[in-house]
C-alpha cells in the first residue's frame, strides 16, 4: 500500500468516527465517551501524515507506533460503547 492509499483510509476512518459518535446519546456518558472516541479515532489520520513528512526511519517508526496505539484505543471506546449499549453493533 502506498502512503497517500493509508492517508485516504484513515481519513474515511476518521469521518466515520465522527458520524458514530454523533449517533450516541446526548447525555453525560454519550458526550464523555463521544469526546474520547472522536480524539483517538482522528488522530491516526493526523499522525501517519506527520509520519510521511518526518526524515529517519527511526522517527517514522516512532510515529507508526503512535498510529497504532491511538487504533488500539479507538477499539477499546468502541467496543466500551457497544457493551454499554448505547450504539448497535452493526453501526
């Protein structure tokens, strides 16, 4: 995959994001777990494009590595989101 594919996908991702958690609930858990999930499901999208501009390999696996770690969390608040019952699964 080239860099500017990944770009595209985790900018769709990000987006996608965004529309979920405009689906939660307008309460005080809706909006806790909305602000978290649009923070983790946003910046991957961010980082990698930081990650292509950066000059040594060492820093552009740093930056993946951040990539990745915010992806974990977006699946943590997702699936915490989807136990909880406050989204369907199929969303």
């Amino acid at each position: 995959m080239v860099p500017e594919d990944l770009k595209k996908r985790l900018k769709v991702f990000a987006l996608r994001i965004i529309k979920l958690s405009e689906k939660l609930p307008n309460n005080r858990v809706g909006n806790i777990l909305g602000t978290q999930i649009i923070r983790s499901g946003t910046s991957p999208a961010a980082n990698y494009r930081v990650a292509c501009l950066v000059k040594s390999q060492k820093d552009f696996l740093n930056k993946l590595k951040i990539v990745e770690e915010e992806l974990d969390e977006t699946l943590y608040w997702t699936e915490l989101i989807i136990e909880a019952g406050l989204i369907k699964e199929e969303l």
